[in-house]
C-alpha cells in the first residue's frame, strides 16, 4: 500500500484512539474512585450493576442523558452552553502533545516507524502548559453565566487558585527543561533511558528533583481543582460551586474534563519525572530489553499512570481540604518559594558539572 495514503491514515486512527481511550479512563476512574473509596471505608462500593458494579458509570452516564437540561432565567444563554464545552475541549486538546511510547511499524504495515502519540512538537512541555491554562476559563464562565452567587464564587475561586499554583507548576517544569536540555517530552523521556550504579537505579529525574517531583504533584492537583484543594466546588460552603445550576449532559463534561484533566497531569508526571514508557523494573533489567523489544513500553506507561492516578484518590479520601486562607497562604508563601529556590539549585548544578 502507498505510504503516502496509509501514513496520514495512521494519524487518524491513532487521534480517534487517544480520544476513546481518554473518555474510557475518565468512565474507568470514575468506578476506580468509587471502588477504592467504599474499600477505605469498609463498603462494597458499586456492585449492583454489572459484574462487581463495572458497568455503574455507564449507568450513571446514561441518567444524566435523560436528565432534563435546565437553565437559570438570568443566565447567558451562550456562555452557559460554551463553558462545559471549553472546559472539556482543553482537556483533550492537553493530551495531544503527550507521547506514550517509542516507535511502531503497527505489525509491519509501515515502512518507516510511527512515534506513538498524537503530536510529536519540540516545544510539547510549553503546549501542555499553554493548553492546560485555557481550561479554567471554563470554570470562569461557567460561574460568572449562571447567574448565582455560589457559581461566582466558585468561578473566582478557580481563576485565584489557577494563578497561585501555576507559577509553581511552570517553575517545576523550568527546571526539568534545564536537566534535558530540550522542550520536547519526547526527548525528555529519552535522557532518562539507563540507569545507574549498575542496573540498581533508573535515571529517572524523579531522583534529581525529588523536590521539584512533589511540587509538581501538588501544583497539579491544585490545577485540577481535586482534594484538597476542591476549593471551586467546595460542597459544604458553595453547593456545588462553579457547576450548581448545571444538570444533565452539560453537568457530565466537568467531571469528565476534570477527570481527563487527572490523567493528563499523570501522563506528564511519567514523562517528565518517571521515565516515561522506560525502566519499570530497576532489578531486573532483562525486563526491560523484552518490553522495548516487543513495543510495549505503553504498557509500562499506563501502569506509572495507574499509580499516581491511585495515589490522586487515596489523596482525595484522605486528606481533609484547606482553608481558602491556608490555600493562598500555602502557595504564595511555601510552594513558590519552594519552587524558586529548586529552580536556582538546578540551574548552578547544570552551570558547574557542564562547564
């Protein structure tokens, strides 16, 4: 078959991949969180519908489809309509640029290896996080439309909380970029193939940056507005925050953003951090030379998402939510300097040991 046709074709498929794949994850976590929840509290959790309860966000999902969509009287009818449409659109749009494994020829029907993953840019980091920005603008007028108060506040919650933990989060990535030498995820997941003290330690950047790791993690969980820092929804204070005068499908899209969302902060988490589709089993690294043989590094890649995406609701079921004082005070006192100061040591390591 001529290359020319088949390549573009590939693109396509893998685009409409990725795009199920996230919204059966989001489906997944949503029975994950359930299941792990009920087993931290001693419950069963979902077992009613389908085999062990699998088939309970499929329900919920086709309720919330037969709901009636209802809207305020004073709300602006178009931005009450666009708000969970951005919100949901910059979900997928982040995960473009994230690769999750090395080269395919799909079974031999390429000539030329394929790089799994949608995009392959040489700036990806600075795209996640441009794109990843975009998506509080839904919350924002998601709250500032639906003419109520609780939404407003919830809305102002949002954009205060997106600008307190995103200098924090960029200042992390700040600091892996200066290790890689490089903006692109790609080649980020690259330089940590290998490991050191002779097969014992990968050289993931998680080692280099312990700190950096951590402020990520919470600057992350922050921008997907998660336990404990729910602050935008806030059930006890504001209702249901942002999303109180949405139901039905337009109720469904921010949990799903916010859930897509998740998983794209933990792609990038593995990537950046954990060495990506690489160096899963530090002990034994024939492991390794099978799972880069056989292409399934994509395997190692979902199974470190897996992980954080755990500890994401271990978290949430744990740890009680902040003060919206604590919040601010934790930011702008703690983490950015925290940041700042992992961002100076960085640079002068990187200074002295290549000069």
């Amino acid at each position: 078959m001529d290359q020319t046709i088949l390549r573009p074709a590939v693109v396509g498929l893998m685009i409409f991949i990725v795009f199920n794949a996230l919204i059966i994850a989001s489906a997944i976590l949503v029975y994950a969180e359930r299941k792990i929840m009920g087993f931290m509290q001693q419950r069963y959790g979902p077992y009613l519908v389908g085999p062990y309860g699998m088939m309970q966000p499929f329900a919920d999902i086709l309720k919330l489809l037969f709901k009636e969509e209802l809207r305020p009287k004073g709300a602006d009818k178009l931005l009450f309509t666009l708000a969970p449409v951005l919100a949901v659109v910059t979900a997928f749009a982040a995960f473009s640029t994230v690769p999750f494994g090395g080269e395919t020829t799909l079974f031999g029907l390429l000539q030329q290896p394929m790089k799994l993953g949608v995009a392959d840019v040489n700036v990806g980091v600075l795209v996640i996080f441009a794109v990843t920005s975009m998506g509080v603008y839904g919350i924002v007028l998601a709250g500032w439309s639906s003419n109520s108060k609780y939404a407003l506040f919830g809305g102002l919650r949002a954009s205060a909380q997106m600008i307190s933990y995103e200098l924090s989060y960029a200042t992390a990535l700040a600091a892996i970029i200066m290790l890689a030498g490089s903006m692109s995820v790609r080649e980020m997941v690259d330089a940590q193939t290998g490991y050191w003290l002779g097969g014992w330690i990968p050289k993931w950047y998680l080692f280099i940056q312990p700190v950096g790791f951590i402020i990520y993690f919470i600057a992350g969980v922050a921008e997907t507005n998660r336990a404990p820092f729910d602050f935008p929804e806030a059930e006890q204070e504001l209702v249901a925050g942002f999303n109180t005068e949405y139901s039905s499908v337009r109720f469904a899209l921010f949990p799903q953003a916010e859930y897509i969302n998740m998983v794209t902060v933990a792609a990038v988490a593995t990537n950046l951090f954990l060495g990506g589709w690489h160096g899963l089993f530090p002990f034994w690294t024939p492991v390794d030379y099978y799972i880069e043989a056989w292409n399934i590094g994509w395997l190692v890649f979902l199974a470190k998402i897996g992980g954080i995406l755990f500890f994401y609701i271990w978290m949430r079921w744990t740890v009680p939510r902040y003060r919206y004082d604590q919040l601010m005070k934790f930011g702008w006192k703690y983490l950015l300097p925290a940041s700042v100061i992992n961002l100076l040591v960085t640079a002068a390591a990187v200074l002295y040991f290549n000069a």
